[in-house]
C-alpha cells in the first residue's frame, strides 16, 4: 500500500544534528518547502531537503501537510544555509529558520495548562511558573510565560513540571501566516466612448459616475471608499458587476510601517575625487565575473552612503538587486528615508521592530520581485532576492552582525559567501574596520579603498584626553569631599569640560556626552564587611536604577528592590559605586540648569521608535545635550553636534575578552566622529585613568593603522584571531559541578581524538585551550564553564567540533552545550 507515496527528508529547528524521514501522498515537494510532520507527539514545522531520504528507516511516520505552494526558502538559500548550519556547527532547521520570518516557522504556539495537583518541592523559577499560570484562567502559551517572566529559557522548569504532573502542555497546529487584504472595485471592461457609455448606462446616473469614478481613480478603487466616503449604494456597485464592468475582488495589502515615514528630498551631491575612485573599483567589479569583496574604508562623514547609493543605482540599473545590512541600532526611519530617498518603492525595510505580520510583507514583496533592495538588519542577509548585484555591509566591525543564539552566524562572513554565490559585489564599509577584515585586506583577500577625508567640508575633530587621575589627586589635595560636592560637575565631568560645554551652550551649538553603562551605580557595596549585592541568578553585580529604584540585572533582568541595609551583615552604610549614565544626567542637569536633555540608552529607548523621536528632538535643536551609551556612537548627523565628552573611556577596557581594546578603539572614533560634521570644527574631550593606552592614543590622533598593527601584534600572545579561527564551546548546568564535569569529559574526549589524529597524520592542527569556568560564571541560573578550540585550519576546527557534537555523549541531565565560532564576546 506505498503506492503512491515518496520518501522525504526534513530538516526540522530543532536542537537535534540531524535530519528525519518522511512519507507524502504523491509526488514529494521542492526543497525548500515547508512541511508539518509529526514528532515525538507533538506537530512542527519543518522543510524539505536536497537530500536522499534513507531508504532503511523502518516506521516512517507521514507528513501532515504541506505548508507552502511555492518553497520558502530558494534553492540558493537552502544551498546558504546548508553551508551556515554546517560551517556554524548547527542543525540544518536551526539555519533555516533563522532565515525566514518568524511566521514561517512559528511553532511557538505551546499552551500550558494546570492540573490542579498540589505542588510539593519546587524550585524558584518552577514555583514562578506554576503561579504565574494560576494567576490566569485556561490554557497560556508558553511564549507568554518565557516574555512575562523574562526567563530566557523555561522549557527546563516545563519538562520538569509535566513529568512530575503539575501541568499538562499541548501544541496547536500553526495556522498559515495571514495575509492582510482590503476589498477593491476594480474595471474589468473599458468603455472607449461616449456611445458604448449611453448603452451600457442609459439613465442610470449614479453607475455610470460611479464608473467614472473609479476610472479617474486608476481604475481601482477601495470598496469602503466607494460605498462609505463617496456615497454609491451597494446596487448601484452590484449592477456594474452584473453588466461584467467591474469586479469586487480582495487584494492583498501591504504591511509597510515606513511608508508614510518621509522619504526625503535626493540630493545627488557630485562625488569628491576619492568617492568617484571608490566608485569607479566598485561599478567595474559589478561588471566582473567573481569580484572579490571591498573594504571600504572611510573615516566617520567621508561618504560612504553616498558610495552605496551610486553603487546600487548601478546594480539596478543592471537589472539586478541588492541587499544593504546596517547594524540595528542604525536601521532608523532616518537612514531608511536617505535610500527612499534615491529609490522610492524599490525599497523594502527588514527590522526587528516591524511586527512579524509586517516583516512578512516585506519578504513576500522580495520574494515577487516587487521591490529590489533590501535594507536591514543581521537577518537581511536572507532577502530572497534573484540576481543579487550588490551587498553592503555598513559598519562591519559591528557586533550586532553576529547572532547570539544558535546558528550563531555572522552576517557579515555570510555576505561574503552570499555575494559569491551571485558574483555579486560585496561591500564591507567602516571607519574602524573589525581587525578580521582589516586582515583580509592585508593578505588581498579583499580590495580596500579609502575614503581617508570627511566629504561635506568638515574635518576630523581634534580630540583632548583628560587624566582622570590627575584630576582625582588634585581633588584630593584641594578642599576635600565637601568641595567635591560644590565644585559644578560634582567629579563626574572634569572642569575642561564643563567649561567647553559652557561655551557650546552659549553658542547654541549641541553636545554629546557617551557613558557606556546604563542605570544609576553599577554595583552596590556594604562599606562595613565589603559585600557586594549580587544577582539570584547570575554570578553579576546588580546594577541600582534611581529612577525606578531597583536593583537590577543587566543580564537576566532580575529585579529586587533596592535595599536600605547590607543583606549579609545588616549595616545601613551602604555606598552607591561605579558610574551609569543616570548619576551624569543627573550630574548634569545640576550642572547646567538651564540646558535642555536627554539620555538615551535601552531604559529610555524601550518603545517601537522612542530612540527615534529622541533624534528627531535632537535633529530640530530642541536638545542642547544628549547622552547615553554606545547607542548614541553610530551614525548620527547632526552638524550642530560641535563637542563630543566621554565621560569615562575605560568602561570597557578590563573585560576579559581580547577584544576588549578594540571595542574601545572603535567605541571612541565612532562617538569622537559625532562631532564637527559640518563647517562648524568639532571638539572632543575624553576622561580616562589610562591615557597612554593605545586604544585611547590613537582614537586621538584618528589612527586606525597603528592600532591595528599594535593590536594585531597583542593578539600573537597569546594567540587570538585574526592569526587564527576558533570556537568557544560552553557547558552550562543548574548544577555547578554537572556543568564542570561536562567540560572535563568533553575536553578529555576532544584531546583523544586529536591525539589520534596526530598519530595518524591528518592534516591541521587543532588545540584546546581550558576548560575553565566562563568569565561570567552563573548566569541565568546556570553555571557555566568553557573550553576554545582553535586552529589555523578552518576545515579542520569545523570537523572536530562536528565529531564533538554528533558523538560525544554528554553526561545525563539538565546539561546544554554551546558552540560559538568566531565569538564576537567570550563573556
Ligand atoms: P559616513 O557614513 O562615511 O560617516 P555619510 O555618508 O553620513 O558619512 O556622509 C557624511 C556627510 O557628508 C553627509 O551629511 C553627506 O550628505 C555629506 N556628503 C557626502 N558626500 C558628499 C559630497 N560628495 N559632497 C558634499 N557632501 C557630501
Ligand atoms: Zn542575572
Ligand atoms: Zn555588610
């Protein structure tokens, strides 16, 4: 009885490396196509592959239905993320989904219910759970859980809570992503003159007006409009369509939340001598078989925009698409108006922002070919366009390029390889290239071009570097604490600064103030016995947020209120330390009575455009000071922006992570490049205890070439990439020495193999470095510990860390691997 039935095999998203068997009625769908299946008793969503299916699985279960008419993912995206799920050590589902929108793959619709058992021995966060749910009535999502109780992961405590029979948990089939639609009147039948009008009309007045109406209106117009707004009965409408004149038909309608965003006027300012060079490389390699990618590499307001514009005009008028990635804090209505702007409707806009029904719209109107160019960003990377030309990747060295869950894909490598599959031209443009790229560059990987002068007029501002600890010894042998309190700036802004911002004020001209840590006090100290308050959940310093006073976790977000007492001895000498940018608005306002400000930083930025209505201010001069954290570096324009203060440069600089430099390089040049945008000079003050460190010594002078050859030279020892690739593998556990026992397994097995492999006499050398704990240690209630495999051979690293994944057998219970290549942070 298989007559009739084809084998298929489906990659389906989950934590699973591997794909499954199936059966359908008739002939097997495209790859690419999505699929419901059953699995271990519950309903998913999967996709067809490419693959054989294997002929020897015994009980082969039948898919339950076929999702898609036309495949969601093209063949040359499944061929992507074949290559992603297998370069970033992930199952095939899991890169898949990551390329669509989150509609096509939304399993997420888990409900929980109570069983109405006694509870007995819980833990936390299960007995958060279980009251969560009897505060409502009926089956709750799971989703709801996880977002109300800001639990990154709660299907741990569900599994627990099921097995032991507290809840029950169900899984409602995925009904297909709606499509919004509006009724219209469309004409079927023109009528060329005034002879056929009076046939088909006669007397009746309002149908032919009608008529007219909606032929003056494009020959479609809205039902409701007709009926509602222009007063024509519905027999009137009924009438047209019995003569065959019209008909009433649903369209489908757009989801576009930047289409009433204003599109701005295109200036088409005439290229300088250096973008025309930048564009003449670029336009050449468009018309090239295999071009290689381009570093463009641009001080802060030396064109780049410009560069990509005339770049993707080019594309086009090639008849062929682009993609344009911009790290998401950049993606604003703002950026999007300048390339709506040149392109108008050819543009489509990919953000997180969007609801998914509007992302939804936005990837189906690629997918038809009704718009050409992307813009958006890490997950734009996946527009399903044809006949690629062009990819930029703006500010490259951005760290949002890189995903933080599985497939932990970096967008901007993925360009690269996306770009050659299209013979497209791939563009990665920075003032302050990542040092991978700058590598590249180096060995000819990429081409670089420079843009090394700002194009409107202005140039570079000149910067100052305060020493923060000069100035605390001549707090100290001043007056005293007491004239601490008096002097204005209260010891958060120098007197250097506070007299430069005095005089922008005069001048209404606009300064920028970047602290990179948000909330009031970073940690909370017991002077009495040195106790710090720590996080219930993470193995961090909680972070006091005066406005809501609280204590907070910036990493789990948990909350406890802030406390009047130490909570290890009881003392009531309790000090607020370590600086956020609530204490320097605060500091500020008392500074500068009368300056007009504003913080940005994700506590003020929590709503759909708040961050943009905050710019928008910023952009009519009705802010004199804006400050925030490194939210406040990228991007912006605003040529009356003439001082850029950094309040402290050294936030960053202890993290353990050997990037940690370079993130304050480039936090530095990309804040400093706010300033003097336009003919009026820009200034920039940095304060800093390390005033000789390199990062500092050459954001001041704008010199990203000996940074990067001193940083370049740091990272040889020991050794980090770019010198070589590697992959941080993290085990994490409730159980602190579940977690440590799973890294010594992992890492006894891994260094077998590679000793086998060295005996043998396989090509590529592999070492494991660790394990150790993670630099943070706990952290959403697990403990974690870690090992880097790294290796010269990035064919080689990939293949030990698939043989750890697929045959390794971790030890029993609730234990999680993850595997994390090029690790953008090692926290
Ligand atoms: P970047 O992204 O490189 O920091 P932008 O593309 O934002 O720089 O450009 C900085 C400013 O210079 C913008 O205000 C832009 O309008 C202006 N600009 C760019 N190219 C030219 C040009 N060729 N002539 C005049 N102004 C230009
Ligand atoms: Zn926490
Ligand atoms: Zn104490």
């Amino acid at each position: 009885m298989t007559q009739g039935r084809t084998r298929v095999e489906v990659a389906l998203p989950l934590p699973i490396h591997r794909t499954f068997s199936y059966e359908v009625h008739g002939e097997a769908p495209l790859p690419g196509t999505r699929v419901l299946v059953p699995f271990r008793r519950q309903e998913r969503i999967g996709w067809v592959t490419a693959d054989p299916p294997d002929p020897n699985v015994q009980s082969i279960k039948t898919v339950l239905g076929i999702l898609d008419e036309v495949p969601s993912v093209t063949a040359e995206l499944m061929e992507l993320c074949r290559w992603m799920a297998e370069y970033y050590v992930a199952p095939l589902g899991i890169a898949i989904r990551a390329s669509v929108p989150a509609v096509l793959s939304d399993v997420s619709r888990d409900y929980l219910s109570l069983t109405g058992l006694q509870a007995g021995v819980l833990s936390a966060r299960e007995k958060r759970l279980l009251e969560w749910l009897s505060d409502r009535t009926g089956p709750q999502r799971v989703k709801m859980a996880r977002k109300n109780l800001g639990i990154g992961s709660i299907w741990p405590e569900v599994r627990s809570l099921i097995a032991s029979g507290y809840i029950t948990h169900k899984t409602v089939t995925p009904p297909s992503p709606s499509v919004k639609t509006r009724r219209v009147v469309r004409i079927i039948r023109s009528l060329e003159n005034l002879l056929e009008r009076d046939q088909a009309f006669g007397r009746a007045t309002r149908q032919r007006e009608a008529f007219s109406f909606i032929e003056a209106a494009g020959n479609s117009v809205e039902l409701a409009r007709l009926t509602r707004h222009e007063g024509f009965s519905r027999g009137v409408l009924t009438a047209l369509t019995k003569k065959g004149l019209v008909e009433v038909v649903d369209e489908e309608e757009i989801r576009d939340p930047f289409a009433g965003a204003p599109t701005g006027t295109a200036i088409r300012h005439t290229p300088t001598a250096a973008q025309q060079t930048a564009l003449d490389a670029l336009v050449s390699a468009l018309d090239a078989q295999d071009p290689k990618p381009f570093l463009l590499q641009g001080v802060t307001g030396s064109g780049k925009t410009l560069v990509y514009i005339e770049l993707l005009r080019e594309a086009l008028n090639r008849g062929r698409t682009a993609i344009v990635l911009v790290p998401e804090i950049s993606l604003t209505p703002q950026t999007v108006s300048r390339f709506r702007a040149h392109f108008g409707d050819e543009v489509a806009v990919l953000h997180s922002g969007l609801s998914s029904g509007e992302r939804y719209d936005a990837w189906r109107m690629l997918r038809r070919g009704e718009r050409k160019i992307a813009v958006g960003a890490r997950s734009a990377l996946f527009a399903p366009l044809e006949d690629i030309g062009v990819i930029v990747v703006d500010e490259e060295h951005d760290s949002s390029y890189k995903q933080s869950e599985a497939p932990r894909y970096h967008a901007r490598d993925l360009a690269v390889m996306r770009a050659r599959a299209h013979g497209a031209v791939c563009v990665l443009g920075s003032a302050t290239p990542s040092l991978e790229t700058w590598h590249n560059s180096s060995v000819g990987k990429f081409s670089r071009l420079l843009l090394p002068e700002r194009a409107g007029g202005g140039s570079l501002p000149s910067v100052r570097v305060i020493d923060l600890r000069a100035e605390r010894k001549k707090e100290k042998t001043g007056s005293g604490p007491k004239a601490r309190q008096e002097t204005r700036g209260s010891g958060v802004l120098t007197s250097d600064l506070v007299d430069a911002i005095d005089v922008r004020i005069a001048r209404s001209e606009q300064v920028i103030l970047l602290l990179n840590r948000r909330g009031y006090s970073s940690f909370v100290q017991c002077r009495d016995c040195g106790e710090v308050e720590q996080c219930e959940n993470c193995s961090i310093s909680l972070t006091y947020h005066r406005v809501t006073q609280r204590l907070i976790c910036h990493h789990c977000r948990f909350e406890t209120i802030a406390p009047s007492r130490c909570s290890r001895c009881g003392s009531v000498d309790i000090s607020f330390r370590g600086l956020g940018t609530e204490q320097v608005e605060q500091v500020t306002a008392e500074t500068f009575p009368d300056a007009r400000l504003a913080r940005m930083d994700v506590d003020t930025t929590s709503g759909k455009w708040a961050h943009q209505r905050i710019l928008e201010r910023v952009g009519r001069g009705e802010i004199d000071i804006l400050l925030g954290t490194q939210m406040i570096a990228k991007g912006l324009d605003f040529p009356r922006v003439t001082l850029v203060g950094v309040i402290n440069a050294d936030t960053g600089m202890h993290l353990p992570d050997f990037r940690a430099s370079e993130r304050t390089f480039q936090l530095l040049s990309q804040v400093a490049g706010r300033a003097g945008r336009s003919h009026l000079s820009g200034e920039v003050i940095i304060q800093t205890s390390l005033p000789e460190h390199y990062a500092v010594r050459a954001a001041v002078t704008h010199d990203f070439e000996s940074f990067a050859a001193r940083e370049l030279s740091e990272r040889e020892s020991p050794i980090y990439p770019p010198h070589l690739r590697m992959i941080n593998v993290v085990f994490s556990s409730p159980d602190q020495r579940l977690a440590l026992r799973a890294a010594e397994e992992a890492a006894s097995w891994v260094r077998a193999g590679l000793a086998q492999r060295a005996r043998a006499g396989a090509p590529g050398q592999v070492e494991l470095v660790g394990p150790a704990p993670a630099p943070i240690e706990k952290l959403h209630g697990r403990w974690r510990w870690h090992f880097f495999l790294r290796s010269e051979s990035p064919r080689t690293l990939g293949t030990v860390a698939r043989a750890l994944v697929e045959r390794q057998r971790l030890p029993a219970g609730d234990i999680r691997v993850a595997l994390d290549r090029d690790p953008v942070a090692l926290l």
